[in-house]
C-alpha cells in the first residue's frame, strides 16, 4: 500500500487533475480539454475525456489558450454537459 502524505491525500482529493471547470467573475476555466468544437460569441462547445460541454452567453471570448487550458470571459448565461 503506498503511503501518502496528509498534504498530498487532500491536494489528490481537492483538485482532480483530469479535467475540471471553474466559474468565476464572468470567466469560465477549463482544465485538460480535447478539442474546441465550435467557436462563436454566443456559444463554445469543447469535448472533454468524458463528455462534452455547450457554453452558451454574450460576448464570448477566448482570453488565454493552451494545449490544455482555455479562459473563457463574457457573459456566461449556461453551462451544459452532455454525457456519450
């Protein structure tokens, strides 16, 4: 059994390093996507590992790109996740 520091066990347990979403001050962080599937500034789809992703809002804009991670900012009126 290997043994994990009590810092380690929770950062593990906090902070999912396969994918994740967060919501913030009209931005919208996503972590590990795979493909940015369509691009407007009323709506951003991005398949994820496990399911898909359907921002919908005004004046959307990408603020940061990597191979990883988007900053999405703008007027984020919803969310929605579908599942293959």
């Amino acid at each position: 059994m290997k043994n994990l520091h009590f810092r380690d066990f929770f950062k593990n347990y906090l902070y999912d390093l396969e994918d994740f979403i967060t919501i913030y001050d009209n931005s919208l962080h996503v972590f590990n996507y795979l493909k940015l599937n369509k691009l407007s500034d009323t709506e951003i789809i991005l398949t994820m590992e496990k399911f898909i992703v359907t921002i919908d809002g005004i004046n959307l804009k990408i603020k940061q790109m990597t191979k990883q991670e988007l900053l999405i900012n703008g007027k984020i009126m919803k969310v929605e996740f579908k599942y293959e």
